[in-house]
C-alpha cells in the first residue's frame, strides 16, 4: 500500500499553482518570505490532473513536531464553488474563498523530504519542493511553515525520499 508521503514525489513535473488557507500569517526576513499558516492546501496541476495536498502537523509524546499530508479531490476545509466548465482558458475545477500565495515560475523539479523512520514508520518533518527559480520549505513547528527561498533550505534533518 503506498504511504501518503510517497505520493508526495509524484509532485515532480507538476505546477505549483497556488497555496490557499482562511489565515496567513506572513514576513519577509533576510530576502525569505515566510509563511505561518494553519492548514494549508497546496494546489498542483500537470494538464488536466489536478490535485490539492491537505497540510497538517502534530505533536508526538516527545514533543517532535512532525508533517500530515493528504492528498484530496476538493480543497477542503476551505469554503470553494465548482468553477464553470464551460468557461474558456481556466485551469482550475473550484473557485476558492480564503487568502492566497502563488509564486512565478511554479514548475516542481525536485520533492526532498526529511525527517525520521522508527520502527519502519516514516515521521516527516519537512518537505522542500525546488521551483524553477525558489524553493519552498515546509516545516512542521506549532503551526506549519513554509518558506520562500532562493537558496536550498539546509538543516532540515536526514532525507528520507528524493526524487532526484
């Protein structure tokens, strides 16, 4: 049975069209632009596949903050409508209430996730998704963080997947 983790690395390929949630919270610190969002949903897309990634974390007993991930046909939990089918050049199946963040030159090259195996059980605490010109880090910490950067995010901990 495949881990939802390992669909994660079926993103390579796919657009980055945009990361929705109700609230950001969101700063711009030493040229990184940083995003502290409750549940965010990423949308991706490669034609007409489209597919939305549910982003959560928690807390273990010994206080490790790791990643949730679901992949998802609606952006649930958020407010949406199904978009005219007939309208002409659209790219997205739901119009979406909440904030939005885009960034330019959205083609996913590489999907690197990090964290910990125990007991043959992956724990994921971060994800980085290298764009064409960025790379957007996304950590578990009491919330999640995502990061714009136009460096490799380093110190994430040990890979445990790479579609490289």
């Amino acid at each position: 049975m495949e881990q939802v983790w390992e669909r994660l690395m079926n993103a390579k390929g796919y657009l980055l069209e945009g990361i929705f949630a109700n609230l950001f919270h969101t700063t711009l610190y030493n040229k990184e632009i940083i995003l502290h969002v409750t549940e965010p949903i990423l949308y991706i897309r490669k034609n007409t596949d489209k597919k939305y990634w549910k982003i959560g974390w928690t807390e273990d007993d010994a206080g490790d903050d790791y990643l949730l991930s679901e992949e998802q046909e609606t952006p649930e939990p958020l407010e949406y409508e199904l978009e005219d089918p007939h309208q002409r050049h659209t790219y997205q199946k739901h119009i979406i209430s909440s904030s939005s963040f885009s960034i330019e030159h959205n083609l996913i090259k590489e999907v690197i996730g990090y964290g910990s195996i125990y007991s043959n059980r992956v724990i994921l605490s971060a994800v980085v998704l290298e764009l064409e010109d960025s790379f957007l880090s996304i950590e578990a910490v009491p919330a999640v963080e995502m990061r714009v950067t136009n460096k490799e995010p380093k110190h994430l901990g040990d890979v445990i997947f790479s579609t490289d």
